[in-house]
C-alpha cells in the first residue's frame, strides 16, 4: 500500500491542478491521481477566450499543460490511472485504482469533473471544437452572426439558447418529443425569443461536415414518421446533460440524484477529510475559471484541516 500521503487530490482538471498547486505552495507535497483524461474537458476545446490573463485566447489543451508545469513546479506528484474504490470509512483513507495499486491519504479532494453527454455520433466528436459544443458560455461569442442549432429540452437547453440569441442571428432548438421537459418561467422565456425556432418530434442522425472539419449542417430524422431529413447550421450545441465523475463514491459520500456531490460545510463532503471542488459538485456554472476557485478553495480547506484549524 506504500506510505500515507497527506493529500491526494483526484482529477487533474482546473479544479484539480489548482488544488495541487496550492497544496503543494503549502508544503503537503499532494499526489494527483490523474485519469485517464488529463486536463479534464479543456483537454478536448480549443479556443478559450473567457480565462482570465490571456487577452489574445489560449487553447485549451496548451492551459491545461501550463497547469500541470506550474503544479508540478512547487513539487506535486503525479500517478496515472482511474479511481475504481473509495474506502473513507476510516482514516487513513484508501483509493484503488484500476491498475489494482493501492493509496493511503489523511485527506482527499476530489475533482472528478463532470463530462457533457453526447448523443454518440462519430462526426459529433471528430468536430468538438470545430463548431460542435457543449457549452454555450463557454463558445457562444465564436457564433456571432451565425445560425446555430441546440439539442435539448430541459432547463438547460431553454437557457443556452436563449443565451445564444445574443450572438446567433438565429437559434433552433431540436427536440426528440413534442413537448419540453423544461421549467414553465423557462419555456416561456425561450418562446417569446424572436430569435428562437423549434423543430418537434426530431433526433439528430448525423453531424455534417468532418471532412470540412467544420459543421455545415445536420442530418435530422423525425422519431415519429422516420424521414430524414438535411437541415443547414452553422453550429451544433448540446443540452442534454452533463454526467459527474462520481460513480465510484456512491455509497461512501453523499450525492444528489444526479451524482453531484453534496457539500456540507464549505468544500468540506459529507465525509470528515474528503473535499471537493469543480463540475463534479458544480452543476450551475461549469466553468473553467469557477472550477480554479473552488480547487484552491478545497486545498486551503483541506490545508486547515489538517492542521485542527478547520472552522
């Protein structure tokens, strides 16, 4: 099992390597278990616009690596691998991967991200960042003047479209049933929107076009007649929820129905020891720079804690 580490600090995307950076400044020398997706969901962007401190942009996967060089810098360690088991029934707490190696920590934050789901379509991926995205706040300036396409009927669908109206010059939202799932005071938001179109009873079948490597337009097929069907679109913008990287703490920290994790006193989970920081707790911001507050929030946190000044 090896020696107990002070720290470990599960995930390496913003929330994660700005955890290990402020852990390692407080001399607790933190292991970063890393994923297998390293730099989280900026690992897969491109152009990030909205980070503070880049006036010109700065792609993401090239943050990610100036984040990992600076945490690395002040002496955080780094092990590859998944989190398959938690054990925080006692200290010291006990990880294992699913390489089969095993971890001991005093104290543990957890930042595990949560990943957008996607309607499983090769082209969807091959053009993530190329005018497919699942973030509206996040890429919705890139559209200014465009026509784009959101995929969705909940809350969160009705809300980044809407946000979209403010640069698209036209926003239709595409919906598997006829009628939405979305909150009334939302709906009626959306509707109102002259800015907004819907197309009812629709899937998308495909994204077009991955040998452009830019999106043209989609292949729609209505889910009641099967008649497919092309519709021309600038950008492709999906609403359909995002998932936490929770599923190995169930039944050892408290989760929402959703899988977010439950907050007790500041980061603090609902485990004396483990905290938590960035889109696996956050499900209303979801963004880069929330998710570097809420790391360094966790590791002064867990810094306290550690030392009986927890308060």
């Amino acid at each position: 099992m090896g020696d107990i580490e002070k720290i470990i600090i599960i995930g390496t995307g913003n929330a994660g390597y700005t955890a290990a950076i402020y852990a390692a400044r407080a001399n607790l020398n933190p292991l970063v278990i890393e994923g297998y997706q390293q730099g989280g969901q900026l690992a897969i962007t491109t152009d990030v616009e909205n980070f503070p401190g880049f006036p010109d942009g700065i792609q993401g996967p090239e943050l990610m690596e100036l984040m990992r060089k600076q945490a690395e810098r002040f002496g955080t360690r780094t092990v590859s691998g998944m989190v398959q088991g938690a054990d925080f029934s006692k200290r010291p707490f006990h990880l294992t991967l699913d390489n089969g190696k095993g971890y001991q920590a005093e104290s543990v934050i957890i930042a595990t991200g949560a990943a957008a789901k996607y309607i499983g379509l090769r082209a969807e991926r091959d053009l993530l960042g190329y005018g497919v995205s699942a973030c509206a706040t996040c890429d919705g300036a890139f559209f200014r003047g465009k026509e784009v396409a959101v995929v969705g009927g909940g809350d969160t669908a009705m809300e980044e479209s809407t946000f979209l109206t403010k640069f698209a010059s036209k926003v239709t939202v595409i919906h598997r049933r006829d009628s939405l799932r979305a909150s009334k005071i939302m709906q009626e938001k959306a509707r109102k929107n002259p800015k907004i179109e819907w197309i009812w009873d629709t899937t998308v079948a495909d994204v077009l076009d991955p040998k452009q490597k830019k999106v043209t337009g989609l292949k729609l097929k209505n889910v009641k007649t099967g008649k497919e069907s092309d519709f021309k679109t600038d950008g492709l913008f999906l609403a359909i929820g995002h998932e936490p990287g929770t599923g190995f703490l169930k039944g050892h920290i408290e989760l929402d129905p959703k899988g977010f994790i439950i907050l007790k006193k500041y980061t603090m989970t609902s485990v004396d020891g483990v905290f938590a920081a960035g889109d696996c707790v956050d499900h209303r911001y979801k963004q880069a720079v929330t998710a570097a507050g809420m790391g360094c929030q966790a590791a002064l946190d867990a810094e306290k804690w550690l030392e009986g000044n927890f308060g």
